[in-house]
C-alpha cells in the first residue's frame, strides 16, 4: 500500500469515528493547559489530573507561581516524574510569563520555547490547542504509533516524525491527529503488548501486516519442519520393523 493510501485512510477513519477528540489533561484556562502539559513529560496524564487541583489552587495565576519557590511548588508535585526539575521549570517559567510576556501565554514555537521547561512538544501542543495552528506535537506515543500504521518511514527523531506527519496530513487535521495518535496509542497500539485483536486499523497497518506475514511463514516452517522430522522418524521405525521381521523369518529357517 502506497504511504498516501495509509494516510488517506487513517484521516477517514478518525475524522469519521473521532472528530474532535481532546487532551485528557484537566484545565480552565491557557496558564493551567501550559502548567499540566510542563508536568505531563514523561508522566501518565492521570497522575497529572491528581496533583494539579490543589496546585491550580494554590497557584491560580502567572503572578502567584513566580512569587513562589521551587521547594515549595515541590510539596505539591512530588508525586510525579522528576518533580525537582520540573518545580523549577514551573517557578522559571512563571516568571518569564510574567517579567517578558505580560503574564500571557505567547503564541508561537520560537517564543513558547523560550521559557523554562518547554520544549518543542510542548510548545506545539500549545499552538495546537490554544492557537490553534497546524502543529504536531510528538510524545512517546505518537512516535510508536505513525511509525507502526506506516504513517513515517525511517524517521528515528520526535521532530523527523513531525515534519513527515505535518508534510502528509491535511492542514486542517494536523492539531486534530496529534490527538488520534496519542489517544490511539494510549488505548490500543500499546507499547508491549498492542490489542491488533480489536484495532480498527489492521487492515491498512504496516505493523500489523508485517507481524503477522512473519508470524503466518515462522508458523508455516516449524511445522513444515516438524512434518519432515515426523516422516523422517516414521521411515526410520519401518525401516527397523523391517529389519526385526527379516530376522525373525531368518531364525525361523
């Protein structure tokens, strides 16, 4: 199947089933979106919806986490992935919203990079989300997922993947598909064990075509060696069956 096909199904399939999906991290507003999404890395969506309550309470506002300390910022977020670094990715980026950027979530790659603790997946889930714009934001999940339905091909970086998916996929469902790979990947293209039984996509996957054309011919050999190994015994004991009845006729004489 030609990469446009693949791509041409996998838009119908979930613009179809899923056409508006969205992030699973809770917020109310730009500051609290940038926060979760800061927290999430490397951390389930799940443990970041537990702590950010109490935290968005404490911190409501731009002003109320600059003012505050990474060591304090920490005794709410101790709970998920490398929470030193991220309190004081927190408290750092607090402070350029606010002494830089007027206590607004800027819009733009380049300038949502510039603050501490966002990198490129982060500032495009941002664009995407906030802004709007045509950005792709690559997670883990995301990586796994492209690669597997055949959607990249030999792209071993997050931002290789991101310019094969941004050069295939639509304009107007680039923000939107950041979220069916993610979604997809989170529920049903596994990392260990991907649930193929119940996945809608088999039938245009890459992966599942693969593994199971390796699978069906590994299959097909064991027992074509089993059958010969079977056969070459069976000969063997008829070949010794004949032997003990020319000799049991020969003592008889």
């Amino acid at each position: 199947m030609l990469k446009a096909e693949r791509y041409r199904h996998f838009v119908e399939y979930f613009s179809k089933n899923q056409p508006n999906p969205v992030t699973e991290l809770h917020y109310n507003n730009p500051f609290q979106l940038l926060v979760a999404v800061i927290l999430s890395a490397q951390c389930t969506d799940k443990r970041i919806n537990q702590v950010t309550p109490k935290l968005f309470e404490r911190f409501p506002t731009p002003e109320d986490l600059a003012a505050s300390t990474p060591e304090e910022v920490f005794t709410y977020i101790r709970s998920v992935s490398y929470p030193n670094n991220k309190a004081k990715h927190l408290v750092g980026m607090a402070k350029m919203l606010v002494d830089v950027f007027n206590s607004e979530i800027p819009a733009g790659i380049e300038n949502l990079q510039k603050m501490p603790g966002v990198g490129r997946k982060t500032a495009n889930v941002i664009a995407s989300v906030i802004f709007e714009e045509p950005a792709m934001a690559v997670d883990t999940h995301v990586f796994r997922v492209a690669n597997r339905i055949g959607l990249t091909h030999n792209a071993t970086t997050p931002l290789a993947v991101e310019k094969q998916l941004i050069k295939h996929i639509p304009k107007e469902y680039i923000g939107v598909a950041h979220h069916w790979l993610i979604l997809h990947g989170r529920y049903i293209c596994l990392a260990r064990s991907p649930k193929c039984e119940i996945c809608p996509l088999t039938w245009f996957c890459k992966y599942y075509e693969q593994h199971n054309t390796e699978t069906a011919l590994l299959k097909a050999e064991a027992a074509k060696i089993k059958k010969a190994k079977e056969a070459k015994k069976k000969k063997a004991l008829n070949t010794i069956t004949k032997e003990l009845k020319k000799r049991s006729v020969d003592k008889d004489i």
